[in-house]
C-alpha cells in the first residue's frame, strides 16, 4: 500500500493550482454534520463559532416519499443565533437499494418528497438540504438525477439551496478487485457527476472510508486517495462546487469472534475518536506514529499475540487535508462528524481565515 501511495504522491507532487502564499488568504467554506449524539451536541455548543454550515443528519425519506425526522429545537435556536446556515440531511432508509428504487421509479413519491423538503425549509427557516441517498444501483442513475433536478428546481424557486453528498471515486472504471466491483455497481456509478454538478448548489466528496471493516488495515483517508478523487471529480465538477469531505474519525482493527462463519473468528474494525483511539494504543504500549505519505498518525501492537491497528485523525492530519482543499481551490470542507475530532482542530480553524 506504502509503495502505490509513493508512486501516486510523486505523479502528483506537481499538481498544485495557487502558489503557497494563496493558500493561506483562502477562506474555505466550513460545512459540519452533526448527529443526535452526545458528544456531537457537546462540541456543537463549543464551537459554534468555527462553523459556517450546519449539515444534521436527521430527515429519512422512505420507499414512498415520505419524509419524516426531527432537529432538536436547542439545536436550530443556536445555529439561527449564532449566524449559521442550517442544511439537514435527507437519508434514504437504512440505505436499502430496493426501497430506494421503489422511490426513484414512482414519480408521485419523488414530488411528495420534494414537497416535503420544500416546506421543512420554510416552516425552519433552513439555508437548504442535503441529500445523503447511498447504496443507488447504476441502474438507477437517470432516475436519482431526475429526482435531485426536480427537486433543485423547487428548492431554487423558494429561495432555498440543495446539496449533495457524493461516495469517494477515482476513476470511470470499476478497479481490480470484486470489492471494487461491489462498489461501481450500487455505491460509485449511480451518480451523474457532471448533471448533479449541474442542477445543485454544491457537492460534498465524501473522501473518507477508503479502508473500513471491510478491508485490511489502512487510513480512512490518506492524502494521495485524496488527491486522486479531487483530480477525478474536478472532470466533471467545477471547484467552486466541490467541497472536501473529511473525517474526524478513525479505525481500530482486530480478531473478533464471529459465529455465522465456520472459522468462528475474523478481522473486524470499529470506528473510533481521536481520544479513545489514541488510548488503546497507549493501553497497550504503542507510540503514535506518523506517516508521512499518508498525512495521518497511526500505531500497530500486539494483543495476545494478534496484531491490532489504529489509524486516526488528529489535528495534524487536519490541517493537511484543509491545505488539500486549498490547494486546488475548492468552495470549502465538509466534515464528518462533530463529536470524535481531535479537540486541536478547533485552534487550527480559529487561525483561518473564516468565510
């Protein structure tokens, strides 16, 4: 993996679209999720002030186009009071594929969501919404870009804006793995880059996840991976409509007991903060490291004689990827999530210039 990222960074070490002095002056677009979540409320209240949109994740739009969820009123009251936009989220059920093309094929569910959407923003008072609709089938391609035009358009007529956030891609190919056909056909493919471009505001890269449970140890979002989405969606995006996700959470990789394989065992990993992250390598004697080509810290130790990982976010790898996004002079970050970040992020952004 060391050896393909170097060869990627080294292809790339050129591609830089503003000289370092512009990347300083550059105000980036601070978009944050939230969830209903504790520690998510907590860091909301604290820093409130460092954030330019609020992205929570709280509507649900089912197989029939009813939408249905709720924002915590403390929530919107210290958003509106403190000056920042407010764009929920609106998810497709549980992410369910035949749910969601029950939806996308019935163009009397897709209008009442859309109406749905449309009055939530004017009876809240939001800047607009987000859609967050996953796990879509190529096939539905044409149909989720109908829905998300028809949708822009009575946003816009209200005055309202529509974003949407969009899984990470590096090329029109699938790649070289089943894994990678798994991920063309129902999480890559489905999108219109270029007509979702088009018809919305603005599109949030979700660059992160790169490695999750589902694959060996590695970062949820190295820089080189980076680099390679933004190269990829800049062919159909333009800059001014691309925000880069990036992830406060890290992975903890290690044996757990699983009694639906024969084996009764296998490599799992769990997502995990900064804080608690870094404690279950210190738990077990590990030093954080860092990886210079990846931009983010990580650690490796034995447990038991079985070798566990942790690779994390923490305030460094944080401002890497903010100089990512400046240096291809991009509208802005969206960041997942407010809640596990390392608390140093927030004296970072108090440093930048804020839109």
């Amino acid at each position: 993996m060391l050896n393909r990222s170097l060869a990627i960074a080294a292809a790339l070490a050129t591609i830089s679209p503003c000289p370092p002095r512009a990347l300083h002056a550059q105000a980036l677009e601070r978009l944050f999720y939230y969830v209903d979540r504790e520690d998510s409320y907590q860091s909301l209240v604290k820093n409130i002030d460092q954030i330019t949109i609020l992205g929570p994740q709280v509507y649900t739009v089912d197989s029939l186009g009813v939408v249905f969820g709720e924002l915590d009123s403390r929530v919107l009251a210290l958003a509106k009071a403190h000056r920042v936009k407010v764009m929920p989220l609106v998810v497709n059920e549980a992410f369910y594929q035949p749910a969601l093309r029950k939806l996308l094929s019935d163009t009397a569910g897709r209008a009442r969501a859309t109406r749905s959407l449309l009055q939530l923003c004017q009876q809240n008072g939001y800047w607009g919404i987000q859609f967050d609709i996953e796990n879509v089938n190529i096939q539905d391609r044409e149909l989720l870009t109908s829905w998300y035009r028809e949708t822009a358009t009575a946003l816009h007529r209200g005055g309202f804006t529509l974003s949407i956030a969009i899984v990470h891609r590096t090329e029109d190919n699938a790649g070289p793995t089943a894994y990678h056909r798994f991920l063309q056909d129902s999480w890559r493919a489905g999108y219109d880059l270029a007509a979702l471009a088009q018809a919305g505001d603005f599109i949030s890269l979700m660059t992160y996840s790169e490695n999750t449970r589902r694959t060996p140890p590695g970062p949820v979002a190295a820089l080189p991976w980076m680099r390679e989405n933004v190269e990829y969606f800049l062919k159909y995006v333009p800059r001014e409509k691309l925000s880069l996700g990036i992830p406060t959470y890290g992975d903890h990789w290690f044996a757990r007991e699983d009694r639906t394989i024969p084996e009764r065992a296998r490599s799992w990993a769990e997502t995990v903060g900064w804080t608690w992250g870094s404690g279950i390598a210190e738990r077990h004697g590990a030093m954080m490291q860092w990886d210079s080509v990846a931009g983010v810290p990580y650690a490796y130790f034995s447990n038991g004689g079985v070798y566990e990982w942790v690779f994390l976010e923490n305030a460094r790898s944080f401002r890497e990827k903010l100089n990512l996004a400046r240096s291809y002079r991009l509208r802005g970050f969206s960041v997942w999530v407010l809640g596990p970040e390392d608390p140093a992020i927030w004296d970072i952004l108090k440093s930048e210039p804020k839109p």
